[in-house]
C-alpha cells in the first residue's frame, strides 16, 4: 500500500516503512525537501541514487587535480572521460543557473544520514555495467543517433526555469517524457530505466531497519513502486553483456583485405598498386590530421596523425589517436592551473578547446574519427582502383 504527497511516496510492505522522495538532480527545492524528510522522520538507513565511483567522484571534488593524462590514454579512456566530462558540464551548467551544485540532493543525503545516525546505501548499479549494457543494447544506428543526441544537449544554450524543473516531478509529465525517450530509442530504456529500477528497488527493499528513506532521480520512483513489490536477481542485472565477435572479425578482415587487394595490385600492375597505396595513405593521414587540427593540436600531433593513422588502420589494436594524444600530451602537457580549472573550463565549447587536457582528449577522439573516415573512404578508393585494373 502506498500514498503519495507533492513528490513523497510511502510505501508499507513486510512490515517495513520506505519513503521514496523522487527529486530533480538540479533542484535547490529537491535537496531541501530531502534534508527536511529525513530529519522529520528518523529512518535507520538512507538510499541514494549513487554507485560507489560516482559517491566517490562527489565526495572527491577536487579529484582531477590527481588524473595521469597519460595513463587515461594508455588505459583506452580518453574517449569515456571526455563523454563524461561533457554530460557533467551540461549538469553543471543547468545547476549554476539555479544557483546549486549538480547532485545536492544527493550530497544533502549523505550527508543527513550522517547527522541522524542511519546507516547509509549506495543502492545504483555501477555505472559502467549501465554504459555496457546500454551500449550493448541499441545497435551501430542507435549509438550513432545517442551520441548524437548526447553532443547536440551537451553544448546547447537553451535554459531552464526551476519551475519547469519542478513540474517534471509531476508523474504525469515523468510519464510523457519516458514514453517520448521511448519513442526516439525504445531499446535504451530497458537497461537505463528498467534494470535500474529493478536493482534500487532490491537494494532499498533490503537496506537494514524497519524505516527507509530513498533518494531518487524522479523519473525511476513510478518503476520502483511496482519493482519493489518483487524480489530481483542482483547478480543477473549486474552482468556485462558478452561482447560481439563481429567487431573484432570486421576489425580484422578489412584491413586483411585491403592488404591482400594492394598486394595483389602491386604483382599484377605496379602502377596500380603504387596509386592503392597512395590513396590509401592520403585518405587516411589526411582525415586524422584534420580531426588533430580541428582539436587545435600541436602541429607535431597533426603530423604524427598524419603518419601513424595509414599504419594503425591495419591493426585494429592501435588507433591513430593514441599517438597523436601522446604527442600532444609532451608538447602540451597540462600543468595544475589546468586541472584546477577543469571543471569551469567544460561549461562551455571554448573552453573544451582551450583547457590542455580536454584539447588533448579532443585530439585523441576527433583523430580516430577521422583515421575511421579515412580508412572507408580509403578502402573504398583502394577497391575501386582494383576493379577499374582488373
């Protein structure tokens, strides 16, 4: 059984109390109406909507002071950071118009439990099984459509009133926008929304004490009401999903085609085979160069773009990218003023551009987009050449 009261929903079940307080990430009404609840009612434990990195990111605001650009690029993160980066300065930019940092209502959380003596619940799933499985989810069409989306809200001036923040708790609007985010990618709901609200309704449902207080995006309390009233499988919906051979068998069967086709060119017609490799050459160093220009990279990265990506699009192992950030990273390594500004620099597309260590992920990322140019149009030259000899 259960009653709702202006974003407050009580549920009764097995003899325990859970008060689910569904709340904008971005509300200053939000984070007073949590530090509020709990005071007032005294739970044993508080849920937060929150995995242990992301507690750990919030609780550590100062965190990238500490980051090894290089290491980020030797771990293949560059690419994850930088997405990363640029979602939190869209969060941040709607929170520094409301006057209110990005996720206080969860920091409020935390914080109130330390207060009141409950014991405190990270109860979200990690974040990169989400990612994984998200990815995993929504095909090569869809990846390209989100990231997309996630570029175009990212660097959008659009604002918004904190009236209209407050109206999207209304779970009639929740409602109508989960169904318009269906309609656009039907398949990206299940592992963002569903799954998750899955995994919070378990980890509430079993959080120690007879009372509980849960703090929740507003968009998952509808779920988790009816998700709570089951018992789920933690461990299943913790899975990475299994990654494709398909990837890694197209990975490697263009370039061993591209290969035996020039090979063949150059034994059968030499001339040929020279104006193969030429195009195959051009076509790629010159699109990841561009993507390093573009990225405002060192005129040395631009060069080492140039070189590496005809080389790196033959091994699916390598990328282009990887070469230039590290060139980048010695002609323009980042220094502590940097890393301090960081977290102002991403409020805006400029400033991506001009704080050193988002120049470099920039670098890295629009580098490997255009070796990835490069490496179609190229092989498609590469073809063509062939069945215009043969």
């Amino acid at each position: 059984m259960s009653e709702e009261n202006q974003n407050i929903t009580r549920i009764h079940l097995d003899n325990k109390e859970y008060i689910l307080i569904g709340t904008a990430h971005v509300s200053k009404q939000s984070a007073e109406q949590v530090k509020e609840v709990i005071e007032a009612e005294q739970p044993d434990a508080v849920c937060v909507e929150l995995d242990e990195q992301r507690y750990q990111s919030i609780m550590s605001g100062d965190k990238w002071k500490e980051m090894d650009i290089f290491k980020v690029i030797k771990e293949k993160k560059a690419t994850l950071l930088l997405m990363n980066l640029a979602i939190s300065s869209f969060q941040k930019r709607m929170a520094s118009q409301l006057g209110i940092n990005a996720g206080q209502e969860m920091i409020q959380g935390i914080e109130s439990a330390k207060e009141t003596g409950a014991t405190l619940v990270l109860a979200d799933r990690n974040i990169q099984i989400t990612f994984s499985r998200i990815w995993s989810n929504v095909g090569l069409w869809g990846k390209a459509q989100l990231l997309t989306s996630v570029i175009a809200s990212i660097f959008s001036n659009e604002t918004i009133t904190e009236e209209e923040l407050e109206k999207m708790k209304n779970q009639d609007m929740i409602n109508s926008i989960l169904n318009e985010f269906t309609q656009t990618f039907p398949k990206l709901k299940v592992p963002l929304i569903d799954e998750r609200d899955q995994y919070l309704a378990q980890k509430i449902k079993t959080a120690p004490g007879e009372k509980i207080v849960a703090v929740l995006g507003a968009a998952h309390v509808p779920g988790i009401k009816e998700a709570i009233k089951k018992d789920h499988d933690l461990k299943r919906l913790s899975e990475r999903p299994p990654k494709s051979k398909a990837p890694k068998v197209i990975g490697w069967a263009i370039p061993i085609l591209i290969l035996a086709i020039i090979a063949y060119t150059f034994w059968a017609n030499p001339a040929a085979g020279w104006q193969q490799t030429i195009s195959w050459v051009v076509w790629n160093g010159s699109l990841s160069a561009i993507g390093t220009a573009i990225a405002f990279g060192h005129p040395a990265a631009i060069l080492t773009a140039f070189v590496a990506a005809p080389i790196t699009s033959l091994n699916p192992l390598l990328a282009a990218g990887w070469f230039a950030g590290f060139v980048q990273a010695y002609f323009r390594r980042p220094n502590v003023g940097d890393f301090e500004t960081l977290s102002a620099d991403v409020f805006t597309v400029k400033g991506f551009w001009n704080n050193k260590v988002t120049r470099i992920l920039l670098v890295i990322v629009l580098a490997n987009i255009g070796s990835s140019l490069g490496t179609f149009i190229g092989g498609a030259d590469v073809i063509r050449l062939f069945l215009e000899n043969f």
